[in-house]
C-alpha cells in the first residue's frame, strides 16, 4: 500500500486543507480574546481544565451515535499501540470524561480553551481544525445556572465589543417528556414526508428533532408548522424553562424564543441555547452555544449528575469584531529596544539585564548597520531606543531616544538605566 507522506520533493509545503496559521501579526487578537475568556469566566468561579487532545474513540461515540460530528465527521485512528483513538471534536466529551475519572467534589465548574477537530465540508467559516472556549457546570439542575452560563457568555461577547447579536433560546424538555413529543413529531414529518430535503425525507426516524434545524427550505416550511416542543414540556420542565426565562428578563439579558432550535449534539436536555451574530451571513453566524446535558454524566458511566455548559467558536468571534470593525489591541509592545554599533556586548548585557528587570526588550544581531538598526527599532514598535555608539561605549553611558514623539536624545549613565526607564515608562 502506498504511504502517504506529504507532499513529494520540491512542492511547497504548505497546512491541510481546513486548518490555518496565526502569525504574530495577528495573534494580539487571538491573545485578547482569550484573556477576555479567562477574566469573564474565572470572575465567576470557573477553574481552567486542559485535557488530552486526542482520546479513546468511545469518549466521543457515547455523545450520540446519530450526531454527524460523531458518524461522519471525526479523525479517528488507530494508533501505534493499536487503540482507536480520536482527535476531539468538541470538548464537552473530554471535561466530563476527566470529571467522571476525577471525581471532584460538586458543584464544579471548568474552563477551557483549545482547538476542535471535525472533517467537515470546507467552506467559508468552517474550518477542520477550529478553536472553541467554553465552560462546564456539573452538580446543580438549579435553572440559575443555565441562566448563568447564559449571562457569562453575553458578558464575554460584549466586553470584547460585540453588539449584533441574538440569544436564542429553547428548551428540549427530558426524558419524561421528550418521547412523546418524539412520537408526535415523527407523525407530524411522516405526513410531510414528501416535502422534506433528500437527506432528511428517509431519516425521519433516525433523529426527527434534527429535521427542525435543516436550513435547506423544503425542511424549513415542513418545520415551521411542527408541533413544538415547549408546547408539550412536562409541569417540571415547563417550571425549570419559566425561571430561565425569568431568570434572563431580570439580568435585560435580551433573547428570542426559537421553538426549533434543537443543537447538533444529542445530549442536551431542558434548556438549549445558540448566540447568533447578526452581522454575519447565516452559514456561519453561530458564534456559539449551549445547554443543560443532565443525562450524559450517567451515559458515560459516572454518577447521575446534572450539568450545563456552553462552546464558543473563536473563529467566529473574530469574523464578528471584524464585522461590527472593532479593532483589537495587539500583543503586549515593546519598551525599549537597543541598538549597538559598537561591537554588541552592552546590546547583550544591557538586553538581558532589563529583561531580567521586568522590561520588554529586543535587539538586532549580526552587527548590522546604525540605519539598519534603527529600522528594526521602528518595526518593532518600541517606545524608546537604548544607543550605544562607540562614544558611549567609552564613556559608560546609553543613549535614550523616544521613537513614539519628537524629542531630542539625552544621554544617561549606564547605572542610571533602569531607574530612568521605570520613570519614563510608569
Ligand atoms: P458546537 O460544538 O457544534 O455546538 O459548536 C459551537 C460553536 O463552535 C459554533 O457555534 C461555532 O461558533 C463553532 N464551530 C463549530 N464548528 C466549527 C467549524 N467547523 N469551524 C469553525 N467554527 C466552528
């Protein structure tokens, strides 16, 4: 069998289909939005998690066998020691694998960030290696909660400056209620069968409440008239929904009420949610989502315990901001940068001891040119250049030049180097 390694000899190489690179340019945004993740979130109570990027197939397999994420869209192997494994799809799976593995004291709560995995159709906004942050809840079924989760991710998308946005919200009932609905549902397809998209008219049974999210119209006019499940919630699921929603009104959290919102992962229960951007073309303006998941703890074979979390996609941030034009602040500015035209020991030593003093700090190598030093200085962005020239370097002292206004030079002894930077930098 042929092996595939990559490319053959002399073609560029270049990332997989689907995947994508952040250069230093643009990460500032990337680092911005995760440290407005970290704040939002660790301000109420959520601890950060990591988890293995790849996992035993099985992890996945018990978040639902009919989800596409699961049947058709997973990069699943078998490895070197011949267990099947999987490069994770979403992160849900993992936390709640770790939770059940750990065993920690409840309620608790957990963060995470990281790249998600899916051989999805390439298209705009779709990618196959994508980035989600998001946070788990186990151990209350309190609907505060789900209000909650609901509020930190509203908060998280306008602190970033995020206002063209809807929350939709719904709930699924449980497992007292939903069979029936079931049932109801399928009757109602059943008689529509005819008028249902080509992928869904044949697979009425196989997963009718995903039939209500198809975007394609001959599924949207069928769903539209469906019975809906918030009509048909039992009295504790019709309870728990009417304090999320009261819940919500009390916070003027805004959101829309969208009786067919229904989620590709099959394990929420009650309450589901999706941010929609509504500066974004509909293929890819879920910006994120959510909902309670009281039965997969038990699924996965850990103690009975009620949960709710929420999957933000990063990607989709960034086409949000960009949108709506909110420019990010990029990555943390430089200092100070030395520029040495005079052999480049003070450019070593000078360097290395503000470093160590707690200032940003670079510097060029290969004794390159005065003029080409102080282009690199520019580039950089540093607020002061640190000179030394061969009169300097006789003299023990350093030049300071402001490259961010029009100042003249001044020149300070070598000594006095780090007190002047922290006078001048605050
Ligand atoms: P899900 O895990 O499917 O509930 O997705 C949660 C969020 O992740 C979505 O609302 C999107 O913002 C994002 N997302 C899901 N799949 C992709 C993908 N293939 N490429 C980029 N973002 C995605």
């Amino acid at each position: 069998m042929a092996r595939h390694t990559g490319p053959s000899n002399g073609a560029e190489l270049r990332h997989p289909p689907g995947t994508f690179d952040v250069m230093p340019a643009e990460s500032g945004a990337w680092q911005h939005v995760l440290a407005t993740f970290a704040r939002v979130v660790s301000g109420a109570g959520y601890g950060l998690i990591l988890t293995p990027t790849f996992e035993d197939i099985g992890v996945f397999q018990r978040i639902g066998a009919s989800t596409d994420v699961v049947r058709k869209e997973m990069y699943d192997f078998v490895d070197k020691g011949q267990r099947h494994v999987a490069l994770r799809p979403e992160q849900t799976a993992s936390v709640v694998r770790a939770f059940i593995q750990h065993r920690p004291t409840t309620p608790w709560k957990a963060w995470y960030a990281g790249s998600q995995f899916r051989f999805e159709r390439q298209q705009a906004g779709r990618y196959r290696e994508f980035h989600q942050v998001g946070v788990e809840a186990f151990g209350s079924a309190d609907p505060d909660l789900d209000v909650e989760v609901m509020a930190l991710a509203w908060e998280f998308y306008r602190a970033l400056g995020i206002t063209r946005m809807d929350l939709l919200v719904n709930s699924l009932g449980d497992s007292r209620c939903r069979p029936a609905y079931r049932r109801l549902l399928v009757e109602y397809l059943l008689a529509h069968q005819g008028d249902l998209c080509d992928e869904h008219r044949d697979r009425i049974e196989d997963n009718p409440l995903r039939i209500l999210d198809c975007k394609r119209p001959g599924c949207r006019s069928v769903a539209e008239g469906a019975p809906r499940q918030v009509d048909h919630l039992c009295d504790e699921c019709a309870a728990h929904f009417g304090r999320v929603v009261e819940g919500l009104a009390a916070l003027s959290i805004p959101f829309t009420l969208q009786p067919t919102l229904v989620r590709g992962l099959d394990y929420y229960t009650r309450t589901t949610f999706e941010y929609a951007g509504t500066g974004l073309e509909s293929a890819q303006n879920a910006l994120g989502g959510g909902g309670r998941y009281d039965g997969l703890v038990a699924a996965m074979g850990g103690p009975d315990t009620p949960a709710v979390g929420f999957a933000l996609g990063m990607e989709r941030i960034l086409l949000a901001l960009d949108a709506e034009q909110v420019a990010l602040a990029g990555g943390a500015r430089l200092d100070a940068f030395v520029v040495d035209f005079a052999g480049g020991t003070v450019a070593r030593d000078l360097t290395a001891r503000l470093r160590v003093a707690g200032f940003r700090v670079d510097r060029s190598f290969d004794g390159r040119s005065p003029k080409a030093q102080f282009k690199a200085a520019d580039r950089s962005g540093a607020r002061l250049a640190l000179v030394v020239g061969p009169d300097e370097a006789a003299a023990g002292t350093v030049g300071i030049k402001d490259l961010q206004a029009a100042a003249e030079q001044v020149t300070v002894g070598m000594e006095e180097i780090v007190p002047e930077l922290s006078r001048r930098l605050g």
